[in-house]
C-alpha cells in the first residue's frame, strides 16, 4: 500500500517534469524568434570566447553538438575546431 509521502513525492516529481517540459518549449519559442543575425553575433561571441579559454586552446578532442530549434549556431566554432587540428565529436 502506497504511502502518503510516496504519494507526494510522486506528484512532486510528475509536477516538476511538468515544469521543465514547459520550460523547454517557452525557451525554444523565444529562441525562433531570435533573428539570424542575433544568432550569428551570439555564435561569433561563443567563438572568441572559447579562444580565450586555456583548456579548449589545450583540448586534442572537443564534443559539440549540431545547433537545431533556433540554438546559437555551432558551425564556426566546428570550424575553428579543424582548423587547430582538434578531433571533433
């Protein structure tokens, strides 16, 4: 037999699921709105960022991921990646 605090915690996890499913969807509704040229500034910012940082400039190997749903796009930095001879996954 369930018991309360089971029963509570249960709604507590279902409700923070909840939560986070909306979270998502407003985000990536915000982000399609975002222009390409926002995107594309954001990208260039994410680029000369990363070359500042000591343990990218240090990195043989870098995991990134294929921008989708509006997300900073991901090409240049790929880009720079084979350029300094990095291993990309």
């Amino acid at each position: 037999m369930p018991s309360l605090l089971s029963e509570t915690h249960d709604q507590v996890k279902q409700d923070v699921l909840a939560e986070q499913q909306r979270l998502r969807k407003s985000l990536r509704r915000q982000r399609l709105t975002l222009s390409i040229h926002t995107r594309r500034n954001a990208e260039q910012s994410v680029v000369r960022h990363m070359r500042r940082q000591p343990h990218f400039v240090n990195a043989q190997r870098v995991g990134l991921y294929l921008n989708a749903f509006g997300e900073v796009p991901t090409g240049a930095l790929i880009q720079l990646c084979f350029k300094l001879r990095k291993t990309v996954y």
